[in-house]
C-alpha cells in the first residue's frame, strides 16, 4: 500500500514541476505569465504520468540491466509514445492540436518529434539516477497515514480540477463544431470570444495555449 501511496504522490510531484517547467518556458517566449495545461491547477499530468511510468518500467527492469543507456532508451520510447497518444486523442475528443512539430526535423504526424524524445530521455536518466532517489528518501521520512492524507486530499482536487476542466473544454469543443469559419486563426478568434465572457476558468484556457491548431474540417 505504501508503494501505491508513494507513486501516486510521485506523480503529482512530477506534474507539479512539469507544469513549472512549461511556464517558466513560456514565460520566456511570451514575457509573461502562462497558466499552462488542460488542467486549471498547477499541474501538467502528462509529466507525472511519464515520470510514474518510467519509475515503474525501469524499477521492474533494473534487476537484469540497470544501465544509463537503459533508462534513457525506455524513458525515449515511453514519453514519446505517451505524448503521441495525448496528442492524438485530446484532438480526437476537442478537435483542436494543443503542439505542433510539423515543422521539425524528424518529426511523426507532428505530434513528437526527435529533439524532444532525446529530451523525455535525458530527463528520464536524471528522474531515475538523481530526481527519485531524492524525492523517495523525503517521502520514507513522512508517516504513513499522513502520506494517505496528503494523496487523498491531492486526489479529490485533481478529480474537481478534472470536472472543470472537461466542463471548459466542452465549451472550446462547441464553439469549434458550430464554427463557419474556413482557417484556425478564425476560429481562434471566435473561441477567445466565445471565452471572454465567461468565468476565470474559461478565460485561462484561451491564454493557456497560445498556439493551439483548431481542426478547421
């Protein structure tokens, strides 16, 4: 129980320091702040979900190879598969592509490319030889039951998150499909429109990705 508690946490660290990641980079591409993610909170569980996932695979291949060169091949192919995956079924689902590397060299239907699978990596290297080790020895010093506490309460936020969230992007799915308009850059306009008059939540979203593609058939 107290290893389910311990990734479940570790995934919330992870989509925590993921989304830090993401603002401070946009933060300075666009010189101010960006409240990154599907999500309103300050998570992004795509990272949390590729750090648990990687954490999960290489401890369960460490015993036969434990090598650098492992971790990195896993982590290339499991993050990479992984924001393939979100790519494809957030488009699927709200008709619009959240990133885009049509325009980078070695690049797969735009939605990975190899500058960033050498990055998920890299990363994966330092989460499993530097990151965990950290991060688990801090969390063996915390007693169990306020380590159950802390994942419930984090738990219950993330599923209210999620209900907002859905709830917001259905709008952006609405506004899309009822859309006349022939190119994304309309529809864009049309949606932070549609957004302006809303709650805060609804507001973050149309600053949240700057560069969304909306699928304009």
């Amino acid at each position: 129980m107290d290893n389910v508690v311990n990734l479940v946490l570790l995934f919330f660290i992870y989509s925590f320091l993921g989304w830090c990641t993401e603002v401070v980079l946009k933060y300075m591409q666009y010189r101010r702040f960006i409240n990154r993610g599907f999500f309103t909170g300050p998570w992004l569980p795509i990272y949390g979900s590729g750090a648990a996932l990687i954490t999960l695979v290489v401890g369960g291949v460490s015993r036969f190879d434990s090598s650098y060169g492992t971790a990195f091949i896993i982590s290339f192919a499991l993050c990479g598969t992984l924001e393939y995956l979100a790519s494809y079924f957030m488009e699927r689902r709200f008709h619009a592509r959240w990133w885009d590397y049509s325009q980078k060299p070695m690049n797969l239907n735009g939605r990975v490319w190899i500058g960033n699978l050498v990055l998920f990596g890299l990363a994966g290297v330092l989460v499993i030889n530097v990151a965990n080790p950290i991060v688990f020895r801090l969390l063996g010093g915390v007693r169990p039951v306020i380590k159950r506490v802390v994942a419930g309460v984090l738990g219950a936020v993330f599923a209210a998150d999620y209900v907002v969230s859905h709830f917001v992007m259905k709008l952006v799915k609405a506004g899309v499909e009822g859309s006349e308009a022939d190119n994304t850059e309309e529809i864009s306009r049309e949606v932070r429109l549609l957004l302006s008059d809303r709650s805060v939540f609804y507001r973050r979203f149309a600053d949240a990705y700057p560069d969304v593609i909306y699928r304009t058939e």
